[in-house]
C-alpha cells in the first residue's frame, strides 16, 4: 500500500505543478488496479478502500486532461463513475 499512496502523492504534486510523471506512471502502472487492500488487523474497510481508489482515480483523470490526452483521461472519470454506481 506505501507505494500506491506514494504514487497518487506524485501524480498529485504532478497535477499542483504541472509536471509530466509519465515515465513513473508506466513504471508503476500494475499499481494502479483496483485490489483489495490489507492492513495488518485484516482487510480495511471497504469504504475507505474505495475512497482511496477514488481519489486516484480523480487526481489521474486529472493529469491526463491537463497533458491533453482525453481519451485516457475520460477513461479514468468513467471508472470513477462506475465505482459510485455499484
């Protein structure tokens, strides 16, 4: 979990400074799939879970826009649509 809150960290400060982090995205992009979290108590709380995800999916829907690449950024909006309709 350290390294997907780090990476909506980066792709936040990416979107406040409008600096490219394509290159850490590709890197890292099998982070970026909906898992199922773990703590060290069991799983977390669904809610939580899904409010993380959430908010990446914001912040990355929200980076790719500003790069002018707006297929995968209405991409990213529709997940986080279809996550709110479930």
């Amino acid at each position: 979990m350290a390294v997907k809150w780090g990476l909506f960290k980066i792709i936040q400060a990416a979107n406040r400074y409008e600096a490219n982090v394509d290159d850490v995205l590709l890197k890292f992009n099998s982070h970026l799939s909906y898992r199922e979290q773990r703590s060290r108590l069991g799983k977390f709380n669904q809610q939580l879970t899904d409010d993380r995800y959430t908010r990446s999916l914001i912040e990355l829907a929200t980076y790719y826009l500003r790069h002018e690449r707006f297929e995968n950024g209405f991409n990213y909006l529709m997940g986080n649509l279809e996550l709110y309709v479930k």
